[in-house]
C-alpha cells in the first residue's frame, strides 16, 4: 500500500501486513500511519490525498472557531478508533489554496476522500461517536 508523509510528501510503499508496525517516511523518518490526525499543508496536501491508498477524513478548521476547538479532541478521539482511515487537519487560515479549491464555506467541515476523490462531505462539530458513525457509512456506500 502507498502511504504518503505528511511531513515531506514522500510516497513510501509499506506491505499490508506491516501497517501496524508503525511505519515510518524512508526520507524524512516521519510516522506514516499515526493513530492521531496530522496537519497537512497547501504544498503536501494534493499529494497525500492523491497518493494515499487508504481513505483520508480532512478537518477543515480555524484556530479562532470555537465549534472547531470543541470538536478537535473528538476527532482525534475517531482517528484511535477508526486505524483504516487516514485522518488530517487543515488550518484554513494557513492554507488558503486547499480551502478555496474545496470550496469549503464553513467550518468545521470534514471531507472523506478514497482514491484521491472526495467520497463525502460533512460540515459542523460532531462527537466521537457519531463521526465515526458517519465516517463507516460513507465509505460503505462508496464500496470501502
């Protein structure tokens, strides 16, 4: 399976089996496969979405929104529960290009892609539970 850092944008090819050995970047020695979301920049961004072989939840959120502050330790929360999906964080204030080319109005909002295409969309906070709820349906809907 490909994996792209999210540290340098490398994409590294780690076999199946090895996904939970903790993985990490031939290059830069980054995790691969964290158990938490990792902040994804405007430069490495279309990279990892593109080159990821497994899903990938985006959170799209300000430091200056409280919904988004609120929501932050659920996401993470989803992220340990959920170790098939990819989850990122995108700062719509330090990354403007990824925002506007998704055309993302309101925040918090979570994109859901898989093969490099946005499977779904969902804006508003929402707890652990139920993101991980929606995060399963979608991807059941999408053949996952």
């Amino acid at each position: 399976m490909n994996l792209v850092c999210p540290a340098c944008g490398t994409t590294n090819r780690v076999p199946d089996e090895r996904l939970h050995d903790q993985p990490v970047c031939g290059r830069c020695g980054a995790d691969l496969a964290p158990t938490h979301p990792v902040a994804l920049t405007d430069a490495i961004f279309p990279a990892y979405i593109a080159g990821t072989g497994m899903p990938v939840l985006v959170d799209f959120w300000a430091d200056w929104c409280g919904p988004c502050k609120m929501m932050a330790p659920h996401f993470a929360n989803a992220a340990t529960q959920l170790p098939g999906v990819r989850f990122a964080k995108v700062d719509t204030e330090a990354n403007p290009k990824v925002s506007a080319g998704h055309n993302i109005r309101s925040i918090p909002t979570m994109i859901l892609f898989r093969g490099g295409q946005e499977v779904a969309r969902q804006s508003g906070a929402m707890a652990a539970g139920d993101l991980v709820r929606w995060v399963q349906a979608q991807l059941a809907k999408a053949g996952a």
